[in-house]
C-alpha cells in the first residue's frame, strides 16, 4: 500500500544544479530507511544516498560533497540537492523506501520508476 514517486529530473549543463524529490504515499508506519540509486545505460544500479529514519546520511564517494540528501517527513517526501553536476552523473535516478505499513506492521520494499538526469554541453 506504500508508493513513491520521483520528480525533479532533467536536462542541464555540468555544473548545474537539479533537485529532485520522492514522495511516498501510503500506510506508513515507518520509514526505516530511504535512499536514491542510479543507473546508467550499460552500467548496474549504485547506491547514491541513504537516510535512516533518525536522520543519519551516507554517500557514494562520487557524489560527497555535491550531493545532498534530506527530507521532509510532514510531507513524506525526501529530497536530493545535486550540485556541480558532471556528465557521469547522467543515469535514470530511482527511489527507494523501506519500512513497515501502519496496523499490521508489514514490512515493505517499494522503488519509484525513476526520473531521467541528463549532464551535457
């Protein structure tokens, strides 16, 4: 019954900056966990971010220090600042979000279908 959805992705120049944004809908009880993954063509999915419910971060070492991950927990909705982007940052950008639904506790495991993020002159 927990769904996220991505949004914020796009077409920039590097050294450009987007922001993107999760928002998880549903019975949510907790959120144990959220993180943003990538992909790019040819290439497996990697971790970028990760944020536990208590707020402690994590970061690819190609993206620390350019990269910010947060979130909004009145809005359910998490959020990653990217800076200084560079063209290997381009890959479709996934969502993902686990925890337990509200009632019966249940956990959960749900990916967003991703957002596109293009870094080109």
């Amino acid at each position: 019954q927990v769904q996220v959805v991505e949004s914020g992705g796009g077409s920039v120049q590097p050294g450009g900056s987007l922001r993107l944004s999760c928002a998880a809908s549903g019975s949510i009880f907790s959120m144990d966990s959220m993180g943003w993954y990538r992909q790019a063509p040819g290439k497996q999915r990697e971790s970028v971010a990760f944020i536990t419910g208590g707020g402690s971060t994590n970061y690819a070492d190609s993206v620390k220090g350019r990269f910010t991950i947060s979130r909004d927990n009145a809005k359910n909705t998490m959020y990653l600042q990217m800076n200084s982007l560079k063209p290997e940052d381009t890959a479709v950008y996934y969502c993902n979000a686990q925890g337990r639904v509200r009632s019966t506790l249940s956990f959960y495991n749900v990916w967003g279908q991703g957002t596109q993020v293009t870094v080109s002159s």
